[in-house]
C-alpha cells in the first residue's frame, strides 16, 4: 500500500483492488491521523483563546490606565481605507 504522507487520492483510485485487511488498514491510518489533526486543533484553539484573552486583557488595562483604545487619527486612517480614499497628507508631507 502506499504512502499517506501527500496529501492526495492516487491511493483510493484503485480502492477495488484493495484486500479486505489493506481496507482496514487504510482506515486505521487514515483515522489515527484524523484524531492527530484533531489534537492538533484542539491545540491551536486553545493558544488562540488565551492570545486573545491577553490582547483584551492590555486594551482593557490601558482603557482603565486612561489611554485612548483608538485614536481619532487612527479612526480616520480607518475610515480612509475602509472607503478606499488616498491617505491624507501630513503637515510633512507623509501619508
């Protein structure tokens, strides 16, 4: 049986002529990467939730600290690509 390292179909092209127990076998693999990939999520979406756990938390600290969350120039940058005008040009000249 061949190799399930790259990710295609060429093994199921000829999935008739497969015996019973390389059909197993092939599920077996094929399931046992299948709970891996899953881990692997279940992994990643946790690393996810406390980033942004964190990322709440220091807008929150720096709301509470006095700071301004957005800036009306950071507002208005937003609104500039948002309605897809040129950036408008500074007093230097940059945009």
């Amino acid at each position: 049986m061949e190799a399930l390292d790259d990710i295609s179909f060429d093994y199921l092209v000829n999935i008739q002529a497969y015996t019973d127990e390389e059909l197993k076998e092939l599920i077996r693999r094929l399931s046992e990467e299948e709970n891996e990939l899953s881990k692997r999520r279940h992994l990643l979406h946790g690393q996810i939730d406390i980033l942004r756990a964190e990322t709440q938390r220091r807008l929150r600290d720096k709301h509470q600290g006095g700071s301004d969350l957005v800036s009306d120039a950071g507002v208005d940058v937003l609104t500039d690509v948002l309605s897809r005008r040129p950036p408008k040009k500074t007093p230097s000249g940059e945009g």
